[in-house]
C-alpha cells in the first residue's frame, strides 16, 4: 500500500527540514535509544527512522544494515497518522504491510512496533520502532508500550535540544562574523584614510573582504566607457585560486547578467549552476571558479563605474548582513576615490595659487628693492629680503598641508636649510601639528634666530653647532608647547644694546605674548619658547 498522504504533507516536511537532522552522523545519545527499545520491547532490531518526502532515513539503527530505504519500504510511513503506537503483530498479513519488499524479501521482517515522533507543534517527523524477524500475536506487554512511548518522547527531546545547540552555535558564529565584519570597515576606514591611490584603496578593500568573509576571490573592476568590457585590478585570491586580473569582455560572461549591476543593482547570485542567468555561461564562470557570485556596484556622480567583485567556489548562500557589509565596503571605496579626486584638484589649485603667491613676494621685493635702492645702509634692506623668503617658504610648507597646519620638523627644517651646513644642527621633537597662524610665527622666529647664528654666533665660525627641540609638556591641565635653542662651540654672544626689528619679534615670542626667554653666554645664545598646545593649534 502507498504511504499515507500526510507523509507528503508540506508543514510536516518544513518541520522536519528545521531540525537540519538528515544524513547527520551517529550520535550517542540516539544510539543509546535505540539500545534501549531492543532490551526494553525483546527485538534484535530497534530504528529512529524519519521519514522524508522520497525516503525514510535511519538516524539511529541496531540490527539493520541499511540507513535508509525508499518509501515502498516504509512500514514507519504508516506510523505518521496514528494518534498513538502502531503496532502490527504479522505484516504479512496486515493490508499497509503484506506488500512491503521488506516482509515479501530479505530481511523477512514479521512484527513492528512503532512510536511516533511528534513534536510540540504537533507534526509528526517518524517513529521510534522496534522490529522482530518472527511474528508477535501478543504485541508489547503494557509495560513495554509505555516504554516505548517514553522513549520516543526521548528522541523529539533529543531533537529539540540539537536543535537548540544547532541556533545557540549559529548565534555565536553570526556573533563572531559581525565582529569580524565590524573589525573588516575598521580595518578598512583605517587603510582607506592612508591610501593615497585608487589601487592602494582596493588593494586593501580586497584583502579584507577576502580574509573575512573566507571567499575564493574579492576583486575590482572597472567599466569601460561603453560598459563592453570589464578590467578587473590584480585582486585577492585564496590559495589555489586562478586571478581573474585583466581585461574580460562582458558578452563572454552575461551581458545580460550585468544589466542589473550597470543601472545600479547588486547581483547575487548563489549558486550560478542553477541560476537561469547563468545558463549559457556557466564554462567560463567554471574556468575561473566561480560558483556562486555577488558584484555590488560602485557609483560615481550617478553612474556605475565599477563593481566590487566577491566569489566563492562553491554553492553559497549570502546572508543580508553580509550584503550590507559588501555595500559599505563599496561606499568606502567611493568615498576613497572622492577623497582622491577632490585632493589632487586641492593640489592643483595649491599649486597655481602658490605660484601666484611667489609672483607676489617676487613683486613686493622688487619693489621694495627699488624703494630702497639709495638708502645707504644695505643691512636692513637685506633683512627685509631674507624675512620675505622666510615667510614664502613657510607659506610652502602650509601649500603642503592645505593651509591648514604643518608639522614643526618640516618648519624646522625649511627654516635651517637657508644655512649650507644642516649637518651642524641637531634636531629632535614630538611629532606636533601647529596652526597656520602659529606655523608662520614659528617659521620667522627659527628664521631670525638662524640669521643672528650665522652672523655672530656659533655658525659664524667652523667648530659651533645648534641644538632645537622640542616636545609637549603638562602644565595643569593644560597642554604646553616647549622649544629649546641651544648654541655651542661659537664665540661669546654680548647681549644686545640695541632693540631691533628682530629682537623685538623673538622676545614676542610664538603667540605674540612674550612668552619667550633668551639669555647671552660665552658658550652661545640659548632661547626658550613656551605657548599652550590649544592656543597654537587654533
């Protein structure tokens, strides 16, 4: 007799599905059942059979070869529509059973036993079922029956808690991957702010989709004008897998395919073998091994430009949250490749307005040179010049910054290169940003201080040296900015008589307050500065 309709019935299937137990391997605690009901109901042969839409399959079996048969041999498919055990003293002579090919031929089976495995949501997935080789007119003692039915009550409990174990391990595994995901766009954001081309952002976009989402390939490609072909960068690949680097002509791949992706769409694609989109291209997909895909789309002012490439080798499912992590990545990257653009127009225009800026320092000293073309004293005149030049190539120094801050190094060292020997300076401080204002103040002080050395103190003669550092001190709770200029080895410096154009701006210090102390000795000159961190950064 055919199994009864219910074996095909779709919620009992899906109930059975959601327990992910088919073709599983043996388990003790199954074993340990199955033991039971031979020594419990006096069988040589004791299953945990769960009957399928095709077949019953045997998660647990004493005494049975087989772990699985087709429904014509399922005596447990009967057993689905009992409200309690079924149990048939002589199959062959039951109507359901007198045809089954396991009572008619080997294993010549004569009595069953079976208890159904109902869950709580009331579908029954198969039965626990203890089986004889010789017929049974006496059935089960009463005792027996109820130990049956405990025991099948064992194994849905068993059942659940797999199940359970199975979601709490798949939590803690999405767990772990979100961080892993997480960590991926830190990771990401972090190499992306330090990139400094298109390829070095890719490159590490790449990388990190590769190694965190354990794909075979992770790639970018970029479209041609007429989107017919793809020129896909140097890209990441597990071990063993042919890059797919170079270019490819879109047609040989699926026009059609990327239709979705040109106007904007992420394509996913698990499993390419199955997919109608893939039908006619499933060969070249196959020598490059691809199985499953997602190509997620990179925008530039409206258009698909490019498309972040993620493959895997074997059939996959791409959960949404994996998605959204592909699409920030792609986010990133246009972001990065923005950033790129609008730096080298920065750039651009830096260096336009730095040579217009040149032209009219080159203006104000001519000028100026012509104004004072008779005056007699040429001192102050070179002077002049030489504070111009300073502030020129401090202007450089911001050009390289945007005009918003630079480093004290790059001002120190634009500063002494005036001087032929660098090598008589010694240089050493903290890595520390200043404002534009403060970078210019800095920039005429070094300048001034270099000028009077050269003129009359240690670099005046062929044995002194300069010592500047500097480094970022507390004070309170206030951050305070220290330099040190040290002179040694030059001749015995008075102090001055006469207050200057120049003395006045080194006592004025790095912010205008006087916050300054220099001192004459015959070892050289040596000057302090101090100003608040917040102060010269602003």
């Amino acid at each position: 007799m055919d199994p009864p309709d219910y074996t095909h019935d779709r919620d009992r299937l899906a109930a059975l599905a959601s327990f992910a137990i088919l073709d599983t391997p043996p388990e003790q605690g199954f074993d340990d059942i199955v033991e039971l009901a031979t020594l419990i109901c006096e069988t040589p042969v004791a299953l945990v059979s769960l009957v399928s839409h095709d077949r019953q399959w045997f998660k647990a079996r004493i005494g049975f070869a087989e772990c699985q048969t087709d429904l014509s041999s399922s005596v447990c498919a009967h057993a689905l529509i009992e409200p309690d055990l079924l149990v048939v003293p002589d199959l062959t002579t039951d109507e359901r059973t007198r045809h089954n090919p396991l009572v008619t031929g080997e294993p010549f089976i004569r009595f069953y036993a079976g208890a159904p495995l109902r869950t709580a949501d009331g579908h029954v997935l198969g039965s626990l079922c203890a089986i004889d080789v010789k017929p049974r007119p006496e059935g089960l003692s009463p005792a027996q029956e109820r130990a049956l039915r405990i025991l099948g009550r064992q194994v849905v409990a068993q059942l659940e808690l797999r199940r359970a174990v199975a979601q709490r391990d798949g939590l803690l595994i999405e767990q772990k991957e979100a961080e892993i995901r997480r960590n991926g766009l830190l990771e990401i954001g972090d190499r992306l702010r330090d990139a400094t081309s298109v390829a070095e952002i890719t490159r590490a976009a790449t990388a990190v989709i590769g190694q965190t989402l354990g794909v075979g390939r992770a790639a970018f490609g970029r479209f041609d004008e007429a989107a017919e072909y793809v020129d896909i960068e140097p890209d990441w690949t597990a071990p063993g897998v042919q890059s797919a680097a170079g270019r490819h002509r879109i047609a040989e791949y699926g026009d059609k395919l990327l239709d979705g992706v040109l106007s904007g769409e992420t394509l996913v694609i698990p499993d390419v073998t199955v997919d109608p989109a893939t039908a006619g291209y499933i060969e070249p997909l196959r020598r490059l091994s691809i199985r499953s895909l997602v190509n997620v789309p990179v925008i530039d002012h409206g258009r698909t430009v490019a498309m972040l490439i993620v493959h895997a080798g074997e059939p996959r499912n791409w959960p949404p949250e994996t998605l959204t992590y592909l699409r920030n990545i792609a986010d990133r990257i246009e972001m990065g490749v923005a950033r790129l653009r609008a730096e080298a127009q920065q750039r651009l225009l830096n260096h336009e307005l730095s040579h217009r800026m040149k032209n009219t320092m080159a203006l104000v000293q001519a000028v100026a040179s012509q104004t004072l073309k008779n005056v007699p004293d040429k001192g102050p005149v070179q002077a002049f010049s030489d504070r111009l030049l300073a502030l020129s190539m401090a202007h450089d120094v911001l050009l390289q910054q945007d005009w918003q801050s630079a480093q004290v190094r790059s001002i120190v060292e634009t500063a002494i290169c005036i001087f032929d020997d660098v090598g008589r300076f010694d240089v050493a401080g903290d890595k520390v940003t200043l404002g534009s204002r403060s970078a210019l103040s800095l920039a005429l002080l070094l300048h001034e201080l270099t000028t009077n050395a050269v003129k009359y103190g240690a670099l005046s003669n062929d044995g002194g040296r300069v010592e500047i550092s500097w480094a970022i001190e507390r004070d309170g709770g206030d951050d305070m900015f220290r330099l040190r200029w040290r002179e040694s080895g030059g001749p015995a410096v008075p102090t001055p008589t006469r207050q200057g154009f120049g003395s006045r701006l080194l006592k004025m210090g790095l912010t205008g307050t006087g916050d300054a102390r220099l001192h004459y000795h015959s070892s050289g000159v040596e000057a302090d500065f101090a100003a608040s961190l917040a102060e010269l950064r602003s």
